[in-house]
C-alpha cells in the first residue's frame, strides 16, 4: 500500500493505472446510450421535450444524492465508507449497484413504465457516483501529486473514447446501422431495450470482477476515523431541501394546459425564476460555509479548506458550462444565422463538441508517460491531430458529412498552444484554458456563421482538462478528508441539471434568444479563470505548490 499512501512516489503505478482507467471508458461507453433512450422515450411515451430531458436530469441528481448519502453515512458513524472500503472495494460496490440499476431498468421496461425506466437509471447513476468518488482520488494517488491531474486526465480522455464510439456500437446493437433516423427509433421496440441492458448490466458485472480479481490494483484502503463535520452536514442539508422546495414549482407547471400565450409566458417567467433560484442556493450555501468556516473550522471538516469549497463551486460551474454549450449547440444550429441545419445535419457537430474533449484529454495525458523533451513536443503536436482524425473516422463511418469540421483543425492547433503555454502546470492550465474558453464564446456571441459555430465548438476543447484540473487542485492538502473532499466535489455535478436548464429558458425569451443565451458559459468560463488564479495563492499558503518542479520539457 506504500504506492498509495505515499503521495511522494515519483513514479506511476502503470500497471494499477492500466487497470484503473477501463472504468473511466466504461462510464463513457454505457452512459452514452442515453442518447439513443431519450428519443426512444420521447415517442414511445408520448413526452415532450421537458420530460424526455428528465433521463439526464435523472442522472445528474443522483450523483448529489449518492455523494450526499456517502458523507451522510461517514458523518453518523465516523468512519469514511469509502476509505474503510478501500477504493477498489468501492469501485467494485459501485458497478454491482449499477449492475442493480440495470435490473430495475429491465424490469420497469417490461412493465411499460417510464417513471420506472427513470428509477432505473437513476440507480445505475448512484453507482456511478460511487465509483467517481472512488476512483478520482485513487488516481490522482497512483504516483506523485504533481502528475496527478494528468492521470485524471488520462482516464478521461478514454472516457471520452468510450463516450464516442458508444453511440456507433450501440446503433448497430439495436438497428443493425448506425442511423438515428426517425423511422429506425420508431420501430425500436422494448423488446431491444430489454436485450440491451441486460448487456449493459453484465458489463457491469464483468468490470466489477476485472477489478476484483486484479493483482494489480492496490486495495487503497485507510481505516481512520472521521472527524466529525455537523456544520458542513447542516449546510448540505439545508441546501438540499432548498433545492427540492425549489424544483417542485418546476416540475408542477409543466402539468398546467393551456393555450393562453400570456399565461404561457408567465409560466415560462417562473420557472426561470425558480431555476436562478435554486442557483443562489448554491451559491449562497458555498459562500456562506466558506465565510463560516474561515471564522471557526470546527465542525466544517473538509470545508474548512478554501479551495475544497471555491472548486465546489468550480466543479459545479465547469460541469454546468460543459453540459450546457453541447445541449443547446443543436437548437443554434437550426437558426438560419448558423447554417440552417435540421436536426440529423446536427449530428457530425455535436459529434465533434464532445469529441473536442477526447483531444483535449489525450493531449493532456501525454505526460504520464513520461517523453522526453523533444518527443514531448511532438506529441503536443500529433496527438490532438490524432484525436481529431478518430472523430473524424467516426463520423465518416456514420456516414455523416465532415466536410464542414475539417476547418475546425485551426481550433485544435490553437488548443495546442495552449497546451504548450501551460506547461503542465494545474492552476496555470486552469486559468488558461478558462480564458481561452471565455474568448471563444464572446467571439461566437459577437460573430454567426461557420466562424461563430467553430468558437462555441471550441468550448469543448476547453472543458477537456479541467475536471482533473480542478479536482487535483481541490482536495491538494486535504490529507484524511481526501475522500470527504472528493464526496463532496461529485455532488456538484449537480451543475449539469440547474446550468443548461436555466440557459434553455433564456434562450426562449424573445429579448435574449439561443444565441445571446451564450452569455451563460462565458460567465462560467470566467468564474472558472478567477478560481484558476485564485486557488494558486491559497495552495501557496498552505505550504503547497503544484507548480514546483513541473513544467520541465517544453
């Protein structure tokens, strides 16, 4: 165990690290099917767009949840589940849940049940969360700390990987082509579904007994007591019935019928009102522990740390900006300023936002393998260019239109320099990248076009490095409330369920409109640049310098 309680070990432990990462691409490849259950759900149920949204808002909820009850459990027992566990145990436990989650789905599918498919995946979600909780720290943990947000990064970009050939490999499962037509989704029938996840849950299985049985992967267990936390469990608490008080107003109006247009609006109004609400609460939740707890740390536990709770705050902010450029990019596209495109013309652009992350991800994994200088230039070079290539193969075999990427290859280029220019340093990555990525939507909010559509898509190149980043730089220092930390930065992917939602309503005010409502992940962007800066300083007074001997080789 001395690899994984000794965040001084230089080098990586590649063959736990090789074992590791095929998580990461299972999470990609499975949850990529929620694509094609969205528009399945949407006709066979008969829904509308709201409702048939409820699958991923199923699935971002259930990460805060999991995470809550994780931390909930650790706070009335005083232990940490997850470190008595073991993170391989946890990571184990967490696909068996999923596994469990599969079950529910097959058996409300049978049943005709769409609330029932939602409990499904809602418990194949819990699992997840689990397993990211696990399975972040423990990779940030395999070798030196310094190199840590490159490990995470790794294991995100084959998550990416998986994300980007699910979708293929699952049109072909259940359509024996990898059309999404609207002919093809009309004839898939719950027969398929069954069938489907019942492949989904042994592979489930199957990953649970990979990890169980490896030799190669360390248990990573600490058995130490956890200091106990009332306020910060008060605070979540709190925030947690504010959210729901919140969300219930939400989800009550979308039962009202009416075709009055100015009580239509009103509604509209209030539920953009009631989703800037729940966002306060956040905020207001975070700054108010932040404050708190710099007053007096007892009973905050790992919200005594400043940059635990600011890359809260962060976490929920980039998982939010991510979510939202992609979900509202196809809506854009259809307006006549941006090309015209109807919804299957689409397809290859919303194919390369999130490919966007595969590029960046596998450039910023080229330093866990340790080139040398030269080499290492190179590959800042050929591996985005490679990446690209992929996404363009995979569209290609989809049989979608590249044409119109091949442009997008200059935008690469320029994630590259970026790359360059960070020099593999957390914070500085950070800071640039968010920069980078507040430009590019202010260009494409000032611009329309193919340029315009080219600086939204950029986003993604942007987004790609900064979980590792952010997660890294967020539990550094925390010592025995590594895992309480990381519980409590999984809970923020909650930002995926309130960000884009509350774009989504801006984009319906006449006023605003889908293209101004891009001002919402350029803010994002923005705060994320300030944290950037910001939790550089705070590390530094604790003693602790990412920076400090990174960097070398460019």
């Amino acid at each position: 165990m001395a690899d994984i309680q000794n965040p001084a070990n230089d080098s990586t432990n590649r063959g736990a690290l090789s074992t590791l990462v095929t998580v990461y691409f299972f999470w990609g490849f499975i949850a990529a099917g929620n694509g094609v259950f969205i528009p399945f759900c949407k006709h066979y149920f008969h829904l509308d767009q709201f409702q048939s949204q409820l699958i991923d808002f199923a699935f971002y909820l259930a990460y805060y949840f999991g995470a809550l009850g994780l931390y909930f459990i650790a706070s009335v027992f005083g232990k940490d589940v997850v470190a008595k566990w073991g993170y391989r145990n946890s990571i184990v436990y967490g696909l068996l849940f999923s596994a469990i989650g599969a079950v529910i789905m097959i058996l409300a599918v049978n049943a005709n049940t769409f609330p029932g498919m939602l409990a499904g995946l809602f418990t194949v979600a819990l699992g997840f969360s689990l397993q990211q909780t696990a399975a972040n720290p423990f990779t940030a943990l395999l070798g030196s700390p310094e190199t840590g947000s490159h490990r995470i990064t790794l294991g995100g970009g084959i998550n990416s990987f998986g994300t980007t050939i699910g979708p293929i490999v699952v049109a072909i499962a259940l359509f024996g082509t990898t059309s999404s037509s609207a002919d093809l989704i009309n004839s898939l029938g719950l027969g398929k579904v069954t069938v489907l996840y019942a492949l989904v849950g042994g592979l489930f299985l199957l990953a649970a007994a990979l990890f169980f049985f490896s030799k190669k992967l360390p248990s990573g267990k600490y058995d130490t007591d956890t200091e106990k936390s009332p306020k910060a469990l008060a605070a979540l608490l709190v925030m947690t019935v504010l959210l729901i008080l919140v969300f219930v107003p939400i989800f009550k109006s979308y039962t009202v019928e009416t075709t009055d247009k100015t009580l239509l609006d009103g509604i509209e109004m209030d539920r953009l009102k009631w989703l800037l609400g729940g966002l306060a609460v956040i905020v207001a939740t975070l700054l108010f522990s932040l404050t708190s707890a710099k007053k007096s740390a007892a009973g905050w536990g790992a919200m005594k740390y400043p940059q635990l709770v600011l890359g809260m705050l962060a976490i929920f902010t980039y998982v939010g900006v991510e979510v939202t450029i992609g979900s509202n990019m196809g809506a854009l596209l259809e307006q006549s300023a941006f090309g015209g495109y109807n919804s299957s013309q689409v397809a290859p652009f919303i194919s390369m936002y999130w490919g966007s992350l595969m590029i960046g991800r596998w450039t910023g994994s080229i330093k866990i393998f340790e080139p040398g200088a030269g080499l290492k230039t190179v590959l800042l070079l050929l591996v985005p260019l490679a990446a690209f290539g992929v996404i363009l193969g995979v569209n290609a075999i989809a049989q979608n239109d590249i044409k119109p990427l091949y442009g997008y290859i200059v935008c690469v280029v320029i994630q590259g320099i970026a790359f360059y220019l960070a020099k593999d340093k957390p914070a500085r990555t950070l800071m640039l990248f968010s920069l980078f990525g507040m430009v590019c939507m202010l260009v494409g909010i000032a611009t329309t076009g193919m340029f315009a559509t080219y600086a939204f898509l950029s986003g993604g190149l942007f987004c790609s490095i900064m979980w590792p980043c952010i997660f890294a730089l967020s539990i550094a220092g925390l010592g025995k409330f590594t895992s309480q930390g990381s519980a409590f930065l999984i809970m923020m992917i909650l930002g995926g369920a309130i960000i884009p939602p509350i774009q989504g309503k801006l984009a319906d005010l006449k006023f605003i409109g889908i293209h101004q409502s891009y001002w919402v992940p350029a803010i994002g962007f923005a705060y994320l640049a300030v944290f950037g800066f910001a939790v550089r300083k705070m590390l530094q007074k604790q003693g602790i310098d990412y920076d400090a001997g990174t960097g070398s080789g460019h």
